[in-house]
C-alpha cells in the first residue's frame, strides 16, 4: 500500500534509518511522555534525527486512516453492525450503527494553551468507524438507522439522546435513558482506551498542525491493536498498550511492515528494549 511512498527514512544525514527502526521509536514515543531528548537517548540517535523520523512515521500511519477507520456505506455492512450491537448487551438499543462522542486534546506552545476536538463513532468492538479532528464530519446513515449519542447532541432522525433528567422522568424514560446510555458507554471506553497513548494527555509542539496527524495516528494504531490483540475481557476499558510496549508485538509489527518494504539488517537494541 505504501511500499511505493515509502523508503528508507532519508533524513539529510550521513546515516538512513529503516523504517522498522522509526516504527519501535514511534510506538515507543506515543505510548509515554518522553521528551525527544529521552527518546533520542534510548534509541541512540540525534535529537533532531528522533524528531525527524518521529513525524514522517506519523505521517505515514495517519495515511493508514482509510484502510483501519472505516465506516460501514452498504446496507449490508450496517445490518451486520446492527447485529453485533444486539448480541453485546442484554438491552440493545435498536438500529444502533454506531456510538457519538468527542473529546478534547490539550495542547500548548509557546503562544499558550488550547485544545483540540476529535469527534469519533465507534463500533460494537470498540474500534473507530469515523473520526474527525476540529470540525464535525459528515457522514451517509439511513432513516432507519441510527448513531446514539449523550446530551450534548440534538435529537434527530438519525441520532437518539438521552432525556434530560429533570427529576420528573417517568419509568418508560427512565428505562429508555438506562438501555441508552448501557449502549453507547462503548464510545467512552474508545477515547479511555485512547488515552493509554500517553502522549495524547498533553501535547507539547511548537507546529499546532502537526497535532491532527499524531492524534489520527494513535486512533489507526488503536483499530490495529483491536484487530489484532482485541480488547482484555476483564476489563473493557483498557487495551493491553502497556503489555504491547513491554514485549515483542509482532501483529502490529508486521500489520505495519507490510505496507513497507522488508528490510534485511535488525538493530539488537530494539529486541532489548521490547
């Protein structure tokens, strides 16, 4: 897939890094709060050049967002979500097709602090169908179908939200609120789950558009970590990211390396640190 964009990091230095060699740094990187100086430190390499190859693999798994974020566009895709919602709770919410939520990213640089919205639909596995970063996206979903969402949203024909709680709710909006809010806690556990990248508790760049590439690219690797590792069954909030940094995870490794090409040198240092 990317095999033809992608060779050896060229990074204007004397030495070219593999591509396998910026996968560990930036998995690494994601996945705690280390300084680039901290990186660069453990892995060997100059500052600048951690810097470097950090954001062209970003870059380039943020690209993945097409082939790991996908939202369902035929009726039968969506009648086979419908099903899996239903069989993942005792009360499911009818015609649901998704979950709605968002949250915010703080960022700072040296003009200040600010946040950043992602706007995300996640599926009955707990992966991102659709995410969108800034601006609310648009998406194609059938009258008969349907997205649930909290009391920040509307009400409308393809989105259901709760009743406002007034103190007043009669039993029948009651019930309706529970089965609701049952179903769409899968959204909440996605953007929980997301936070295991440590690095998206605070972003610290001094180039505010760099933001949308790392956090679209935490959001692919997440999708590739469910596909691959799935969710731990004793605790649904939680994706086994630690469990993943701390060994050797050969199924992102290798849903990543294929769209690349092979390399043929490993560096020892990198069976060491995972």
């Amino acid at each position: 897939m990317l095999k033809p964009t992608f060779k050896n990091c060229y990074l204007g230095r004397s030495k070219n890094y593999s591509l396998k060699y910026g996968l560990y740094m930036t998995i690494w990187k994601l996945a705690n709060r280390n300084s680039f100086r901290e990186v660069s430190g453990r892995f060997g390499v100059a500052h600048g050049s951690a810097y470097r190859i950090f954001i062209k693999c970003v870059t380039l798994i943020a690209n993945l967002k097409s082939k790991v974020i996908r939202f369902p566009r035929t009726a039968t895709s969506q009648r086979k979500l419908i099903e899996e919602f239903e069989k993942i709770r005792g009360r499911p919410f009818p015609n649901t097709i998704g979950c709605i939520d968002g949250m915010h990213i703080s960022i700072n640089n040296r003009k200040g602090f600010y946040s950043i919205l992602v706007q995300g639909i996640v599926d009955s596995k707990i992966k991102f169908s659709d995410a969108f970063l800034g601006y609310p996206g648009i998406i194609s979903i059938p009258p008969e179908n349907q997205l649930i969402g909290d009391g920040a949203y509307s009400l409308q024909m393809y989105m259901m939200t709760p009743f406002k709680d007034n103190g007043h709710l009669t039993e029948k909006e009651t019930r309706y609120n529970t089965a609701l809010s049952s179903n769409r806690v899968l959204v909440e556990q996605a953007f929980g789950i997301s936070k295991k990248w440590r690095m998206l508790h605070h972003l610290k760049l001094h180039n505010l558009s760099l933001a949308k590439t790392i956090i679209m690219a935490a959001i692919a690797l997440q999708n590739i970590v469910i596909d691959h590792e799935g969710v731990d069954e004793n605790d649904t909030n939680r994706i086994n990211i630690e469990n993943i940094i701390s060994t050797t995870t050969s199924t992102i490794k290798c849903q990543l390396l294929s769209f690349f090409p092979k390399m043929q040198h490993e560096n020892a240092m990198f069976l060491m640190i995972w």
